[in-house]
C-alpha cells in the first residue's frame, strides 16, 4: 500500500481524519470496536442510525374535506405493535423460538456454512468424560457450538484465535483399548465467547488462555470434510455459490416457468447471508446456502404490491420486495454482487406487477400530505422509504426529528412554540455556542470539509434507543457487550440535553417515538444493564413530567408530530433530510455539512484496489451512518393549513376535525356552501344524463351559463355564438361575428354581455339584452384561444404567443357609446398560447403551450414565478385548485400533472390511456372529458380512474359546472350538448 493510503487507512483506524496540512479529529467509528474483541471505549457521541416502522395511521378519508379545507390531525390509531424492529424480532421468535443461534452470533462480513450434529466432550480421555449434545456450525471466520441443553452456554471459538484444527490420529481412532474417538475433531484456541448462559441475554464472558475443545460428530465420515472447510474457508463462500444452484424441487408447481438464477444475499439488520435467487413466471424464491433459518424463502409474485431498487453501503446493489401498500417492513431484501443482476430482477417482478400496481414518487405523496390526506407520522415514513431506509438495514434506518423540546414542565403545552425544537434547523446548529465552535474547526479545515464528525443516524443510535427490546442486536454491534451504563438511553431529558450541548451528539430519533408501542422505554426483559455512577441500576427509561406513563408519552408525542406547529415547520426539517439542503452550497448554509463518507457517491469503493482499505471504509460506511438519498432539489412546499381557532387535542388516539372557526350555532352561509360543494364532490360519480341537443355544425368550443341557468350561450367552430334556452329546450339565437372558429366564451357580471374569442384575431362583444354585436377588440395578431374575466379585466391567450391583460370599461349600453380598452400588460412566450387560468385572488395566471410548457404568472408585476415543461405535446386545459395551492393541466401526452404554485415544484404526475381534452375538480377528485367522448372521474391522489360514464361520441372539448358543483354541461366535437345533474 501507497505511503498515503496507509496513513489514511491507519487515520481511519486511530479515529483521526487527515485533511492535507492539519489534523481533525473524528470520532472513534463504531467499526473499530465492533466484534474485534476488544472493549469499546466511552464514546457518548456514537450511538446511531434506525428502520422503517410500518405505516401506521390509515389516510384520512377524502369525504372530510376539500380543496384547502383538511382536517387537522391529532394523534391516529397505529396497530399494535406496529415498531418493525420489533415486530421482526417477535415474528422470528415465534418461528424459531427452540433455536438460540441465530447469525447475530456472527462478526461482520462473516457467513454460516452448514452445521452438524454433535456432543461437546468435557474432560477428553478421562474418567469423568462427559458429552453435552447439540450442534456444531461452521461459519467463515468461527466454530460455533450450540447446546440442546439450555443451561449450558453457546460456545463460539473465533477462527483467529484458533492454534490447532486436527482430527486424533488414525492409530488412536482404531486402538480397541482407547475409547471410541471416531468423528472427533479437536480445537486448541486462545480466546473463547461463551453466550447465552441458562439461556439469558447477557454480554458474553471471555475465557482467554490455551484451551483445547472437543467435539464429536454424529457422523464420522463427514470429519475429514469439516477439518479441510475449516483450514480453506477464506475461499469456501464464492466456491460454493458456484458450485451449487437453486434447487428446483422447491418450486410450488412443476409446471413453473424458470426466467432468471442468480447469486445474492439476504439482507436482515446487522447480517446478510449468502445463497442463491431464482425467479419464475409465479414466484420469487431464495434459496440460503446454509438452509438457514428455512430451506427456502419463497414470495408469490401476485401478492407482490411493491418493490425498490436500494442502495446497500452505498452502492446500487439492493432490492427490497414489499407484499404489503403501507407496511414498511419488507418481505425480503436482497443483495446482489452485481448491479446488473438487481436490475434484470427488478425488471422481471416489475414487467408482472405493473398492471396492477400503482407507482407512488415522493411527488405524490407530497401532494397527498400537503392536502392533509396523510398525517406527518405518514409522510415521513414515504420519505424514508422513498430514500433507501429499510428496516433491514440498521446503517439505514427510517429517520424521525425531535419535535419536543420541553422535558422538564408537569404539562406540555402544544400550543405554545417554544415547547416545539426549530425544526428549520439541524441538531448541530440548535446550541449556537456549540455551532460557533464548530464552524472556527471547519473554516481551519481544508477540503473536504465537514461541520460535524457523527451522523444524525447510524445503527449505533438505532440500538441506543431499543436496546431494551433488542439486546442481542446490540451485543452482535459491539463484540458481546453493552455500553457503558451511563452512556446507556437512561432519561428522555439527559438524552435530549446531550444532543443539543454534547461535543459529539447529533442525532436525532426513530419512529419508534410516534408510535403506539412503548416496550422500548420499559427493561420488561429484565436485562442486566450495568450500574450508573451514583450506583443506580439502568432499568426503564426515566420519562419527563409531562407524560404519566410511556404509553402517555407515546400519545403525548404523536400529539406534538401532528401539531399545528410541527405541520406548519415540518417542511423546513424535510429540506435538510431529504432535500435541497442536504448537500452543496445550500447545506453550508444551513449549517448542515456531514462526512464525506456518509453521502451517496462520497467514496467509489471499487476504485479502491487494497482490500484492507477497502474493508475499513466499506465497515465505517455501514456502521458510522448514512444520510438518505436526496429526494427533492428545490424547496418544500409548505402544508396547507386552514385558519383554526383552536388546536384539538383530544386524549383518544383517533383522527379528529379541528374546531370550526365559528360556533355550531353559528353555521355561515359559506360553511353550508362548503358543505354542499363537498358532498356534490363526493357523489360526482352519481352525475346522469338528463337531456341532449345537437345545436352547432362543428365542434363545440366553448359553454357559458347565465347566473339563474335559464339560458346557456355556446361557441362552436362552426363561426356561431348560440343562446339555447332551457326552458323551451329551442335555440333562441345564432350569431355569427366572422367566417373562422369562436373558440371560447363568458358571460360578464349582471348578464348583459357575452364575450367570445375567435381565430381571426379578435374578441367580440354580444349585447344579451339588445342582441347584436357591441363592441370588437382586436388585441392580437393571432388566433385567441382563450378568456378569463375577473374585477373588471379581460385575460386573452393567443397563438400570436402572448397573453393579455386588459382593462375594460364597459360602454353605456342604452348609447351607442363603445367599451373602452387599456393594455395593462403583455406575457410574452417563445410559442402559442392554448390556454389560461386565474387564482381565486386574481393575483396569480397560468398559461399552457402548444409546447406543452405551463408558465406561473404573477400578475401585479407581470413576472414570470414558474416555468415548467410539463407535457410532450399541447397543453389541453389548466385550472388552479379552490385554494390556489395547485394548478392541473392535462395535455396532448395523455398525463395530469400537478404543479404546487409556492415554489413551482411538478408535485404529481397522472397518466391516462388517451388525452384528456378537458376537466374540472376541487383539489383531491378530477371530472375530465376524454378523446373519446367518455367523462372519467379520477382520484388524483390515487392515482386512478374511480369512474367511468357513457357521454359523446367523439372528443370532449368543453365543460362547465355550476357553483354548487352538482350540475354539469358538457360539448363535444360530436356537435352535441350535454346536461348532466346528480342524481342521489
């Protein structure tokens, strides 16, 4: 090795990190200590990462609200024991509770081979020889005897320490005067673990000194074979995998169809084990080299509901199958050797499941979170997902911010902001004498820089927390012993006071913290966890005053995740977990700067040719913590909250509607609108044909309605402007302003005027009362696709690439006096306009392209906000939601996409199997006219179509809904009009 990598790797070693022309110190990797036999020493700082715990709360249900109007969420129901670390280690137990091996026993990078049926001999070649009987397994790095009888302890000799592996010599074996010595292999070692005894988890003893152990096999025959295992074993694993294949008598059915064998590992916290994957046209096996814990673990392809690419000590290595929508422990993880092999069986499952399984982006879920139809718990728990933590994969566990910072008070006040931790900040930077320290050491560094020395999440920090309900977890990370008791999870404010004074604390918490199981704060298992200074045991977790038990606390903490703080600043933590934050210029800025080592791309291990330093940072990588994979580039938008006068906090742990800004006896007229809109949005699949007329020669363009419905004016392309009344069911009118195409219409306040735009340029103004023509603006040099009207002023689109703003002053109808027109502002863009839109605050305008480019307007400046190329084609239609938070647009490419106006984030994407001409919708549930002729009725957030009903014959190219939302009016290139009403 190169002079340089060896001071590098022996920097990495002693705990210091070499920056060219100065010396940082890092702290102690947990790798250094882990499993080397040796004692760890104190390291408060080193405690890290954690899991996904399964999806708990059930999305609130889309009936409650709409558009801006969410419920506030208190604390929602979880199922019981829903921590997956915990309900993982149950599961286990219940299937293999008479085994007290499992591959916790192993060190890391180590692999279970076989095992053998056989007695441990006590006092060899003596009198008083006694047998004990059990299981002789043989791993990659040591000799692990394990007992039938539970009183004796787990015998586990490391390969290192061994002096001599040999069989007893042949003239010994056949002597008749000697015992029977047949299949007896003889261990001399130095250093031996005895674990588990009288079958308590406890930290292993250590009997070093020359010590010679015996054992017997059932079968001697197979002796030769083990001694030579065990003298070649460095080479054994890859032999192995070649040599052997899946066997195929495992299939379900022999009719089964094989697509795909290759070699992987399978991923649980803190192991992998080796063996072979195998994929059919039903199933998806893994077959454990060792046949450990099962012969075989075998998934059934159409119960599969989702599946990931990962990323496994950061590399594109993993794959992780889920059986389950929301659960987020998976059914298996897997390891490939190579990332060819993961991607061709991603294929393969993928290619099966996609006709029935709906792909959710972090998009998506954000737009489901933002309108309040996941809680906070819920989203965060898609994030870590979407970001490659697993609760298979401790060095990527799930990711939970402290909420709380008030450990000290008799009553937590959720309605007070200093009860809640900033979350806009990171750990680091929430003590400011602390962070001043630590940006003087990070402006003296040189590159690469970094602000903080531990991660915020490692498996040391996972264990920290649960070591009460996993022991043997934290035994397996740090050689067979627990950790100091006074660095032991003691106290819920010693913790949090570590954090936020601690030189070397950052961490942050699980989501163990906001769910419903409190095993992990109480020692139920009664371990023996050492003795504190003052000569304290450590038992259950001291909790604050606030909080009467630990299942009160648990409560009291999902109270404060769901809090209208929390969800008003929740946002701010997300940019600098999953966000724009976490790395480059925006990182420093925050104050949020980790080790190079701990982001993705930090460190190319195949460049690295010495095995050595390979193997060093390959450990420190799994074990020192990983940060998840940056999920979005720009700025979080904000949740939509409603104005509330108070915050429900209610004792149960059911989902509640916050308090109504008024009294019940108090009810609005827009309360009982709201209420109508909501119930017609939750019936809009019960609309029904109710009568139609063909009224136009040619495609109908556009539809307008006057304020009592009795007359409906439409435009067609066929030139013509027609009034049809609804009460004599007859055309009462047809005007026709020019030879070209109308293609759209209003009607002004009050009735008296309907505005229509045509492709020869102009806009016309038709007289209700005295029909005939009032006035023309020829405002563009272009077809005019579309107009809006609002307080006064006309918005026209054109194919000249411009759109309008105008303000008009009405001519005195019963003079002949004409409208006046003033240009109050010209949008240029760079090709035609098809379509636009105004926020309910006339503040805001969006414009769709022929192009497919959707362009954000801020009106009172005339500047472009936003400019997204959404659609590979024309932009059909584009509306903004009740609240104005989001803008739909439907296009030429067949997809929905959901623009969030804030920061100008694309939030959703929807495809369709055709384009969708035309729509209308409240923010959660969309009504669109398709190529077809059909109207679809979508559940955006899901993603699909939830209805579909019978209409025109040919394209939907209009429609308008009335206020109450509850009656419909639709035309089409079929020349027909529609009318539509619910019908309960």
């Amino acid at each position: 090795m190169a002079a340089g990598a060896r001071a590098r790797a022996q920097s990495l070693r002693c705990g210091l990190a070499l920056v060219p022309g100065c010396f940082c110190y890092l702290p102690p990797p947990l790798w250094r200590y882990k499993r080397s036999g040796r004692p760890r020493p104190g390291s408060p700082d080193l405690l890290p990462p954690c899991l996904p715990a399964a999806a708990g709360r059930p999305p609130l249900p889309a009936s409650l609200r709409r558009g801006a109007a969410w419920p506030a969420v208190t604390a929602a129901p979880r199922p019981p024991g829903s921590m997956a670390f915990i309900r993982k280690r149950r599961l286990e137990r219940e299937l293999y509770s008479k085994e007290r091996f499992s591959l916790l026993l192993l060190n890391l990078e180590e692999y279970y081979f076989e095992q053998h049926t056989a007695n441990h001999i006590i006092n060899n070649g003596c009198r008083d020889e006694r047998k004990f009987r059990g299981s002789l397994k043989i791993c990659s790095k040591s000799i692990i005897f394990e007992p039938d009888d539970n009183i004796q302890p787990i015998i586990k000799i490391p390969l290192r320490d061994c002096i001599s592996i040999k069989a007893p010599e042949d003239h010994e074996t056949n002597n008749p005067f000697t015992r029977d010595t047949s299949g007896r292999i003889s261990v001399v070692c130095n250093q031996v673990f005895l674990i588990k005894e009288r079958n308590i988890i406890a930290p292993y003893k250590t009997v070093r000194g020359t010590t010679e152990y015996v054992f017997q096999l059932d079968v001697p025959g197979k002796l030769g074979d083990v001694v030579q295992t065990l003298h070649q074993i460095t080479a054994i694993l890859q032999s192995r995998l070649a040599r052997t294949s899946f066997d195929k008598n495992r299939f379900q059915s022999i009719s089964e169809t094989l697509h795909m064998e290759c070699k992987a590992e399978m991923v649980t916290p803190l192991v992998t084990n080796p063996g072979h994957v195998c994929v059919t046209d039903a199933n998806l096996y893994f077959q454990p080299l060792n046949g450990y814990p099962k012969p075989v673990v075998q998934i059934t392809l159409q119960n599969v509901r989702r599946i990931y690419k990962r990323r496994h000590g950061l590399m594109p290595l993993g794959l992780e199958v889920f059986c389950t929508e929301n659960d987020l422990c998976s059914d298996i993880y897997l390891k490939f050797y190579n990332y060819q092999d993961r991607d061709e069986l991603y294929f393969l499952i993928a290619t099966y499941i996609e006709n029935h399984i709906t792909e959710h982006t972090a998009e998506s879920y954000m737009l489901q979170w933002q309108r309040g139809h996941i809680t906070n718990y819920q989203y965060l728990l898609h994030l870590n997902n979407l970001a490659d933590r697993s609760c298979n994969d401790l060095s990527q566990y799930p990711v939970f911010p402290w909420i709380i910072a008030d450990y000290s008070s008799s009553v937590l006040d959720l309605t007070k902001p200093e009860t809640f931790r900033d979350l806009s900040k990171p750990i680091g930077a929430l003590n400011k004498e602390r962070l001043d320290r630590l940006l003087t050491r990070y402006e003296e560094m040189t590159e690469p820089k970094f602000m903080y020395g531990s991660h915020y999440s490692s498996p040391g920090y996972v264990l920290f927390y649960l070591v009460r309900v996993a022991p043997e977890y934290m035994l397996c990370l740090q050689n067979g012993k627990f950790d100091h008791a006074d660095r032991m999870f003691n106290s819920l404010a010693e913790t949090w006071k570590n954090c936020l004074d601690g030189a070397t604390d950052f961490k942050e918490l699980i989501p163990e913290f906001y769910e419903n199981d409190s095993s992990f704060l109480v020692n139920s298992l009664k371990l023996d966890l050492g003795k504190r200074q003052g000569g304290k045991m450590v038992e259950d977790v001291e909790l604050p005053p606030w909080a009467s038990g630990p299942d009160d606390f648990l409560q009291k903490s999902q109270e404060a995740l769901e809090s209208q703080y929390v969800s008003e600043h929740l946002h701010e933590w997300i940019d600098l977990i999953f966000g724009y934050k976490q790395k480059g210029s925006e990182a420093v800025a925050a104050h949020n700067v980790f080790h190079p080592l701990t982001y993705e791309g930090g460190v190319d291990l195949n460049s690295i040719m010495d095995p050595n330093e390979k193997v060093a940072l390959l450990t420190q990588i799994l074990e020192f913590g990983q940060t998840p994979k940056q999920l979005f580039t720009i700025p979080h938008p904000r949740r939509i909250i409603p104005k509330l006068k108070s915050l429900s906090r209610t004792s149960s742990h059911s989902v509640s509607i916050t308090e109504s800004p008024v009294s019940p006896n108090e009810e609005s007229f827009e309360d009982l609108t709201e209420e109508s809109i909501t119930l017609a949005w939750n019936n809009i699949a019960k609309l029904k044909l109710e009568e139609k007329y063909k009224i136009h020669k040619e495609a109908i363009t556009g539809i307008a309605v006057t304020c009592k419905g009795t007359s409906v004016f439409t435009t067609s392309q066929d030139s013509t402007l027609k009034m049809f009344s609804r009460d004599s069911k007859t055309i009462q009118r047809s005007v026709s302003f020019s030879s070209m195409a109308l293609s759209s219409c209003l009607i002004l306040p009050g009735d008296t005027t309907v505005i229509s735009s045509s492709w020869d340029n102009h806009i016309y103004f038709y007289s209700i009362a005295f029909g005939r023509q009032q006035d023309i603006l020829m405002g563009h040099d272009d077809a005019v696709s579309k107009i809006c009207w609002r307080d006064g002023r006309l918005y026209s689109a054109s194919w000249d690439s411009t759109v309008k703003v105008w303000h008009c002053v009405p001519g005195e109808t019963l003079s002949n006096k004409k409208h006046h027109f003033e240009l109050l502002a010209e949008l240029e863009h760079d090709v035609s306009v098809n379509t636009v839109d105004l926020s309910a605050g006339s503040t805001i305008l969006a414009s769709g392209t022929k192009e497919g480019t959707i362009s954000v307007w801020d009106v009172t400046t005339a500047t472009v906000l936003h400019q997204l190329p959404c659609h590979s084609g024309t932009v059909f239609d584009a509306a903004f939601s009740p609240d104005s938070r989001h803008l739909l647009s439907a296009g030429e490419d067949c997809c929905f996409k959901v623009i969030d106006i804030q920061t100008g984030m694309l939030i959703s994407s929807v495809t369709a199997d055709e384009p969708q001409r035309c729509f209308k919708w409240d923010g959660n549930t969309i009504l669109s006219g398709s190529q077809s002729g059909e109207l679809l009725i979508w559940d955006l957030l899901g993603g699909k179509v939830i209805e579909r009903i019978k209409g025109h014959t040919g394209a939907v190219t209009s429609m308008w809904m009335n206020e109450q939302c509850n009656s419909v009016i639709t035309g089409g290139e079929d020349k027909q009009l529609m009318f539509w009403k619910q019908q309960y």
